[in-house]
C-alpha cells in the first residue's frame, strides 16, 4: 500500500479519539481514586505519610497541632495508606478524578488538632469469678490479669 494513500484515507477519516477534556463517567465499585481523610477522626499519627511510596501524603506536627497534605499529582492510588491506617479515617474515592492543569491543583491541606488515641479501659472482673476454683482442665483466659493488662489513657 502506498504510504500517501494511508495518509490521505487517515486525514479523510477525521478523529477517533475524545477531545479533551472529556471525562468517562463509568467505573467499578473497585476504582480507586483520591484519598479522603476524615478529619473529626484522624489523630495525627502519620503512618499514612510513612507508607507513601511516593510521598504524595505529608504529615508536619508542631506541638500539638498537625498539618496532612495530600498531592495527587504524585499519587500511584496503590492503598498502602489505607491499609496502614489504625484508625480507619482514610478511604478513596470511586470515581475519577477531576481534570487538571497546573500542578498542585488539586493539593489537599487540613490543619488539625492531635488527639491521643482511646484505649477502652479494662473491665475489672466480677466478685463471682474471683472465687470460682480453677480446674485442671480448664482453658487459658481470653483476658490478662488485671495486673498485666495496659492502663487507659485518658
């Protein structure tokens, strides 16, 4: 075939790719797209910024205040962040993310208050298991002794 009839058959034939910014609509429950934090729940930690491959999560702490800043731009949407988040206050969204044309567009900032974490406090054990005796073939408590268990922090 003679490479100026392709040529000419290809400009005759017009586009068949989407202009920009055209943006699809459809996606899986599964899709993984922008981090969102939750803010009330998050306490600052910083696990989510130390499993970052490419340190698109920052976490800077100044006394007791934090700032978490998310830049999608280097994001990879891999969820190592969410899996290593205690506290369960990241989740992702499913859907696409907007289009963008300058970068750090679409940086994401929250100052915020660390708060500590809350242990429940440890149950003290009734007065009628204190004197049942303990038979031999009796199982391991599910429970520490009061004395081994971690106190709460308030």
């Amino acid at each position: 075939m003679n490479i100026l009839r392709l040529i000419f058959q290809n400009l005759c034939r017009g586009p068949v790719s989407f202009r920009l910014p055209h943006k699809h609509e459809c996606t899986s429950k599964e899709y993984r797209g922008l981090i969102v934090n939750d803010a009330e729940r998050c306490v600052g930690c910083g696990l989510c910024a130390y499993v970052c491959p490419t340190a698109a999560i920052e976490v800077t702490r100044s006394g007791e205040t934090y700032r978490w800043t998310y830049d999608p731009g280097k994001c990879t949407f891999c969820g190592r962040c969410l899996e290593r988040c205690k506290p369960h206050t990241l989740s992702m969204e499913s859907q696409l993310p907007p289009l963008y044309s300058t970068e750090g567009e679409l940086i994401k900032v929250l100052d915020m208050v660390r708060k500590r974490p809350v242990r429940p406090a440890v149950a003290p054990a009734s007065a009628a298991e204190k004197h049942e005796p303990a038979a031999s073939t009796q199982a391991m408590p599910s429970t520490p002794p009061a004395a081994c268990a971690e106190p709460a922090v308030e």
